[in-house]
C-alpha cells in the first residue's frame, strides 16, 4: 500500500469488517461512562491490527488510545461511542423502538468512531508498507453526549503531544466545517430544606422544591439579558416524593452554554446567584455538583480546505434507489418543513448553484458541498472542542442520514444502522485517511496548520474548564473485571 488509490482500494476490500463493528455497536448501544462493549470490541480490533492499547485515560475506565509507529510526526484520529438514552429504534422508517425507553445511537457515534478506527488502521499500514516514519493514535474517547470525556482526557495531557488531529461526525451532507460550536459547563443544583406535613404543618417546612422551581424562574429570566450564543436549559431530576410531604430534598439539572469561556465564567456565576438567591427566599441550602464542561471549537482551515480537496477527487457517495425509497420515507415521518429548511439553508457559490434544484428531490444527499459555515457560531457544543485547543483540527461530515431528519431523534438511529451510514463512514474514512498520508507526506501540510494554530491560539492559551477537583463517574466494568 503505496498511494492514496492503494488507501482508497484497502479501505472498499475491507469495509465489511468496520461495518461489523459499526453494528455491533448499534446493536448494543451503551450510554456515557457505561460504554463497556462498545470501547472493547475496538480495543480488541485495533490489537489485532497491530496497536499499543492504552485504557484508563484520564481516570475512565472506556477511555483508551491505541498507537502504532514510532517517532513524528504523531497523527491522532478521534473517536466517540456513547448513545443517547430513550432513542431505541428498529432498522425502520417507522417509528418502533426495540426496547421501549432504551438507548439508541440517535447521533450516529457507532459510525464516527469506527470512521476514525478504520483511517487509523488504513494509515498504519501504509506507513508500514513506504517505511514513512511517524505515529498514528485513535482515541477511544467515551462520554461525548454529556460533553466530557475528550476533556478529562485532555485535562491528564493525553493530546498534549500530537501534531494535528481528525475527527469526523456523521449527518446529511458531506462536507467541512469551518465554524465554531460553543462551550458548555454540566452543573446540578441541590437544595436541602426541611420536611414537614404539607397540610397540617406546612409553616414549619422549608421546601427545596420551592427553591428550585424560583432558581428556574430566575433563570427563565436571565435568558433576556445574554447574547445570542448563549444557551441555559435544565431538567428537575428530583422534586420530591410524595405531596403531602414538603420536600426536604431537590435536584436540577442545568447545561449552560456560551462561546468564548470568558463570557461561560460570566453567565456560571450569574446562574450561581440565581441559585443563592433561590435558597435564601426559601430559607433552604443550596450545593453545588459540577460535573463537566467542555471548551468551544475551533476549526482549523488549512486541515479543512485539505480535506475538501481529498473528499472532491473521491467524488460523490452513490446511493441505491432501495435507500433512497428508505430515506424518501424516513423524511415522511417527520414535518416537511425541516427539508425545505435544509435546502433554504443551503449557501452555495454561484458555480454550485445548480446543485440547489438536483438536491431538492433527494432524501439523501451524496455530493460534496464545500465549507458554508465561516464565521458562524453553532449553540450546539461538543468535547471535540478541547482538543482544537491544543493541536489543529478540522472536523468534517458525511451524509449517513436523510436530509431533514433531526439530530438526536429515532430516525438518524433508523439510518446509521443501514447501508445508508456504512457509505457515510466509509466516505469519512478515506477523506481522513489520505489527507493524513497527504500531511504525513509533504511537511508543509502541517507547518500551515500549526502555522494557523498557533497564531489563532497565542492570546487564547487553553484552559482546561473542569476543576481539577471534578473526576469523572466510575462504573465498574464487566468487560474488564476489576476496572
């Protein structure tokens, strides 16, 4: 394996071993920290393709990199694994879950991490067969849904070393990004009150219910007075147990978003007050569980426009008319208004105009389409986020879903364990795939996107959001006893 083309071919004749995994890990979908299966059965495959497994980063017991080859320059390509609770679907375009209220991989993490494994193994050995010298790592990076795994990794230095990074995350179109996503800080409310009977003695309670119904009050007001790229939204995860008890004990859960984390350590304490605020009208107390955060993205252009240029000269993913008839019906479940969106939001140049009216009859969209996103700020958040502070990165998407299909919903499950998702991983694959070898090849490559990274970065060094104090959950693993 000596070109790109050699990359390219090894990529189709093995596809169908990453497609096993991709399933199996659709087929067992695991919620954050509690990835056990899904991060072994690629532990287990990148052994047997060679790699140097690593678990137990940055104190997760689903956290591993896997590392072959020696010396620079150190290539690193990300992976993700978790599910997302509640979103269990059959490999069908109606909605039927195959286990009502369980889990299912309704953001696509069973293609984004396989997509990764298998450019990192596709790189190993075309390093290995030209003798090319350098490392190649893929991250196991567990937790992404809740936005912090990649940064307790980074917090113990796992990417500290590495000269760029590639990531890729699944969805309806192919193409770069060159915009940015926010931060988040993952923080839970506790209030501590005083029980008493709620109809014969509710003056001698102390409700910490009350507190935090006034905490979300409060902060339902404080939505009016932040910038546009903030985000505050919660979630009561206890309010009590019975009625006619006041409660002694209250829980809410609180995701704060923001882009730049000086404006994030602004609205945290604002919301702080609030909270302080809510416990002293109630005469309850108030404390504070911090579980997580991650910092903002950032897009590093050079490594995107590379692998623009790698994803053209792949051409367009080809999809059959069975999974476009898929797709067409997938679309039909859900408000036609999100596919005329879709298109609406389509800024394409003047020499791509015509590609407007030939993707306005297509559920799934195979062509590439260049970055349309510069300058923008998505109030969606990701972890991949630390890690672009610390090496260049770009991240890119592929189309392993139908157009107009929502995020985080039963029917991107529906997609990515079909044909539909295999085509998109694969097409991720080998854009990442060649534009590293592309990188491992030609030093100029990577002197221009260190080049860009570090004048983005000089002012802005990272600051890793989790206090050191803050450890991650632990669970006890039955893949790897006593772990």
């Amino acid at each position: 394996m000596k070109t790109k083309q050699d990359i390219i071919n090894w990529l189709d004749e093995n596809q169908q071993a990453f497609n096993q995994i991709a399933d199996f890990i659709w087929e067992h979908p695991e919620t954050a920290y509690k990835e056990f299966k899904s991060s072994k059965i690629q532990a287990d495959a990148l052994e047997k393709y060679g790699f140097n497994v690593t678990w137990d980063i940055g104190g997760i017991n689903t956290a591993f990199v896997a590392e072959w080859g020696e010396g620079k320059p150190i290539f690193g390509f990300l992976g993700e694994f978790d599910a997302l609770a509640g979103l269990s679907q059959k490999k069908q375009p109606e909605q039927e879950p195959i286990i009502p209220g369980g889990p299912g991989h309704g953001c696509g993490h069973n293609l984004l991490g396989t997509g990764g494994l298998a450019a990192a193994v596709a790189i190993r050995y075309w390093l290995e067969s030209t003798g090319t010298k350098g490392t190649v790592r893929y991250y196991g990076c567990p937790a992404e849904e809740i936005l912090s795994g990649k940064t307790f990794m980074a917090r113990a230095g796992a990417f500290d070393d590495l000269d760029a990074a590639f990531n890729y995350h699944p969805g309806a179109a192919n193409g770069v990004s060159l915009g940015s996503m926010v931060g988040l800080t993952d923080i839970k409310f506790r209030f501590h009150g005083r029980t008493s009977h709620a109809g014969g003695a509710p003056h001698l309670g102390r409700s910490a219910l009350d507190a935090v119904e006034l905490m979300n009050v409060g902060v339902n007001y404080l939505r009016e007075h932040v910038t546009s790229n903030v985000r505050l939204h919660y979630a009561i995860t206890h309010g009590g147990d019975l009625p006619n008890v006041v409660p002694a004990e209250a829980e809410v859960w609180y995701f704060i978003r923001a882009h730049k984390p000086d404006e994030m350590d602004e609205v945290v304490n604002r919301v702080r007050k609030i909270a302080d605020g809510a416990a002293m009208m109630t005469e309850t107390t108030v404390e504070e569980i911090f579980q997580g955060a991650c910092t903002y993205t950032r897009n590093n252009h050079y490594m995107a426009d590379l692998q623009y240029e790698v994803m053209q000269s792949l051409g367009p993913i080809e999809f059959t008319q069975e999974e476009m008839e898929y797709g067409r019906k997938l679309i039909q479940a859900f408000p036609p208004a999100h596919f005329e969106r879709a298109l609406e939001e389509l800024k394409l140049p003047e020499d791509l105009a015509y590609l407007k009216d030939d993707l306005k009859d297509k559920p799934l969209w195979g062509a590439n389409l260049p970055a349309m996103d510069q300058g923008e700020i998505y109030t969606g958040s990701t972890d991949v986020g630390d890690v672009s502070q610390i090496t260049p990165l770009a991240m890119i998407h592929t189309s392993c879903w139908p157009v107009a299909v929502p995020g985080h919903s039963w029917g991107v499950v529906a997609g990515c364990g079909t044909s539909i998702g295999h085509k998109g991983m694969l097409h991720a694959a080998k854009t990442m795939a060649v534009a590293s070898m592309e990188m491992y090849i030609d030093p100029e490559h990577l002197a221009k996107a260190r080049q860009e990274f570090e004048e983005s970065t000089r002012d802005q060094p990272y600051r890793c959001p989790i206090p050191d104090y803050v450890q991650p959950p632990h669970y006890p693993n039955p893949e790897r006893p006593g772990k």
